[in-house]
C-alpha cells in the first residue's frame, strides 16, 4: 500500500486523543503544578522513601505535563492560523472552470461548507459564475470562522445567516499559477473539440497526452485567516512550488445580477458545440447586437442574428430536419390516426412541429405582452465572452426570464483522470435543468448572465441593470 493511500485510509479514522484537545493545557499547567510541590517537598525531606514517593512522582509530572503544555500551544497556534479551509483538487478541473469565467482580472471568492464559489463580472452587465463543489476536491476541510462578538441587542434577522469568508483575488494571476506545471495544456483540446460537433476519437489519448500526465500532480489551496493571502501549493514528482496570492476586500457595491427561476418564459437545452458555433460564425461580420427570437408557434423555432455591424447582417437558424417535416405533411391523415393511439408517436409529432432538431428541450411560453414570439437583443461582445464555456461544455442551457436576463448555464463534465470528458451517455436525473452524465465522471456547472439592451441601444442595457438593481 503507498503512502498516499495510507494517508487516505487513516483520514477516514482520525484519531482521537484520550484528553481533549480544549482540557490539555489546564491538564499541563495541574500536572507542572504538582511537580513543583513534590519538588519542594522532596528538597525538604532527602530520603530514600521519599525518592519513591516524591521524586519519581515530580519527574512523571513534570515531563507530561511539559507535553501537555507544548500540545496546548501548538492547537492554540492552529486554531488561530488554520480558521480557514484546506483543498486538495484536481489542478486541471480548477483550471479549466476558471478560464472559462477568465474575461475580467478579479474575482470574488466565497468560501461555503458545500464548496468554493467564483464570481467575475464587468460593467454590472455580464457576469459570470462557476461553483467548485466539494465533491471535486480530495480533501475538503471547512472550519467555519467564529463570529464576531457584538454588542448590539436588537434584534436582526440578517445576523443569524452564516458570514462565509468572501474576498476579491487576481483571476489572472491565479490561472498563471497553475501552469506553472503545464496544466493548462491539457484542456487545449476544448476548443478544438468545439470547433466540430463531432466528439474526439477516442485513439486521442494515450500515455504521452497531458491528461496521463497529470497523475502525479497534486494542488493544494489554503486560506488561513481573513485578510491573509490565497496559499497555493503546487507539487510535481518531487518538486514543490508554493504560491501566495494577496487578497482584497470586496466592493460593498458588488451586486448579483437577479434571475427570476420562478418567472422563465424560455428554457432550451441543447449540444453546447451548436451554440459555440453558431456564436463562431454570427462573429466573422463583426455585429454589435445578437437578436434571440424563439417561438413553440410558429416558424422560424429559434434563430440568433447579429446585427449593427460594418458587413451585413447574418442569421443563424436552428430548425426541424426537412425529411421529417415532409413526412408529417405527406401521412397527416396516418400520423393523425397513430397520434391518438401511442403517447410516444403522439410526442414525435409534437416535436417534429414545435421544437428544432437540435435541442433536447424546447419551452418557449413569452407574455401576452409579447405576443407569440419571444425577441430579446444582447450586446454581442459580451455574449462572446462566454465562447471559452462553450467550447468546454457538454450541453448550455439558455434561459430567459420576465426581466430579460438571459442565463447561458454550461455542463462541463470531467473524466477520472481530471480531463474534460467526450461522452455523450446519459442517465436518469438532472441538476439544475441539465441532464447528468453516466457515471465514473463529474460535472461541474458555469452560469454566465447577461443584461438585455433596450432598442438596441446600448443605454437601455444600463436602464435595464438599474431596474434590476433596484429589484
């Protein structure tokens, strides 16, 4: 059995000590007490009885208790330099999520029981969002931090929820850490990957491909106390390398952009590689705007189009397969007959007519106000900066709710070896409106919002962000 494993099988067993770690500097100061009695009484009384009944007493108290004061000091040095938790991940799982959300040079940092959670936005209008949940850590230890004494009686219903330790550290600088060992050239292989719909050969990989040598790669990320800075330990076959990261404040003024999960008027889910590609040719003429417009009614289904740029303007529309629209036309009156005996034809038919071939889930449902087509206008510069998520992704989810925000929520899954996974394989259940992949993988999810513009005029987004502000 290696090292590593003896480690992973005894922190399923910790030890616990027979005096508690609390009691065993009252144990020691008693017990160095009682050697200074028995001391002085021996220097008192020199006998031989008394060399067994004092002197070996004083010399038995005065060496565990001057253990028991050196083990007091050194929990009380932990317990006041390690509040803060300890992670070991797979450095090319972290890396791969933060350069998805790498389009700002800051992000914000909350630490949670559940995991740790990254923030970037820019301008109040775009943001971006990637949850590490601590099933892709090795180790996770969270030791949530004491809170502050007050001495403030009213009563506030805000200072019972949990203060999780949130600052503001270098995203840039962060993801230079960690290739310090060349992580980051083992997720190369995503835009590539996104560049056609097509899932790579699995021939790709082999024992000389980064992913295989990343085996022996351990990260190991540390945050003491608050104000201290962001501790990065990096080791490679010997060779250790330990980054500090310094740490700021966060802006008071730093705000969510609000989504309305409970007021959706569209939900489509689909391969993220359509997205990206669409995303890819929409920008070869340089628009300024990206125009959604969907409809479960009418054709065209869904369409995305730039426009407001120096070349025309183009359009890219996801629609049904032309064989299986002419089949429905030409058997109406069978597809008819055969739609009111089986639920499963009947839900094929329903498809074929009121959701492109694409996409997996199609639910377009726009206000009243709205009339039968959903149309919402975005700038296109900040809808590409969440193409580096699109290129990593399995499937996006894209969501628009009452207000306009638009959610782009990207499942990017990983394989056992820590590099992006190329199966398509499905189960049962979902998370957060995506399907979760078979198992002996994990998923992860980066969520980008965004902030429409009002007429296309980029000043109707900033009217729309200080509406949402005040909501």
């Amino acid at each position: 059995m290696s090292l590593n494993q003896v480690w992973e099988a005894a922190s399923a067993r910790p030890y616990t000590p027979p005096i508690a770690k609390d009691s065993q500097f009252s144990v020691g100061f008693s017990l160095l007490l009682l050697a200074f009695i028995f001391t002085t009484l021996f220097g008192l009384n020199r006998s031989f009885s008394s060399i067994v009944s004092l002197g070996a007493p004083a010399s038995l108290a005065f060496g565990f208790g001057a253990v028991f004061m050196i083990y007091a000091s050194c929990i009380t040095r932990s317990t006041t330099y390690n509040k803060y938790p300890v992670f070991t991940p797979n450095a090319n799982q972290l890396y791969t999520l933060l350069h998805c959300i790498s389009f700002a040079q800051n992000a914000t940092v909350q630490i949670t029981p559940d995991g740790i959670r990254f923030s970037v936005e820019e301008a109040r209008v775009v943001q971006g969002l990637a949850f590490l949940d601590k099933a892709l850590f090795t180790t996770y230890t969270f030791n949530a931090p004491a809170s502050a004494d007050t001495n403030d009686t009213t009563m506030d219903t805000e200072a019972d929820e949990p203060d999780y330790p949130c600052f503001v550290v270098s995203l840039s600088a962060l993801l230079e850490t960690l290739k310090i060992f060349g992580v980051g050239d083992s997720s190369a292989a995503a835009s590539s990957r996104a560049a056609s719909v097509q899932p790579l050969a699995a021939s790709a990989s082999n024992a000389f491909t980064a992913p295989a040598l990343l085996l022996n790669r351990s990260c190991t990320i540390q945050y003491l106390t608050h104000g201290s800075p962001l501790s990065i330990t990096l080791a490679e076959t010997g060779v250790k390398t330990i980054c500090e990261l310094t740490t700021y404040e966060p802006d008071e003024g730093d705000l969510e952009i609000p989504f309305q999960r409970d007021g959706v008027i569209m939900k489509i889910i689909m391969r993220s590689a359509w997205l990206h590609n669409a995303i890819t040719e929409l920008g070869a003429t340089s628009p300024s705007v990206l125009k959604i417009s969907a409809s479960s009614k009418e054709e065209p289904y869904f369409t995305l189009s730039g426009a407001g740029g120096p070349f025309s303007e183009s359009t890219v529309e996801f629609s049904i397969e032309q064989q299986e629209a002419q089949d429905g036309q030409n058997n109406g009156a069978d597809t008819h007959r055969k739609v009111l005996t089986s639920d499963g034809l009947r839900a094929r038919a329903t498809r074929a007519k009121l959701a492109p071939t694409v996409t997996e889930t199609f639910l377009v449902s726009p206000p009243s106000s709205m009339g039968p087509r959903l149309r919402q206008d975005f700038k296109f510069g900040y809808i590409q900066k969440a193409s580096r998520a699109m290129a990593a992704a399995n499937k996006v989810s894209i969501r628009g709710d009452r207000q306009g925000v638009l959610s782009l929520q990207f499942m990017i899954e990983f394989d056992t070896a820590g590099s992006l996974s190329t199966s398509n394989s499905m189960r049962s259940g979902s998370v957060q409106g995506l399907d979760v992949n078979a198992p002996g993988s994990t998923v992860s999810f980066v969520d980008f919002r965004f902030v429409p513009l009002l007429d296309e005029d980029e000043l109707g987004g900033a009217a729309v962000r200080e509406d949402l502000e005040q909501t």
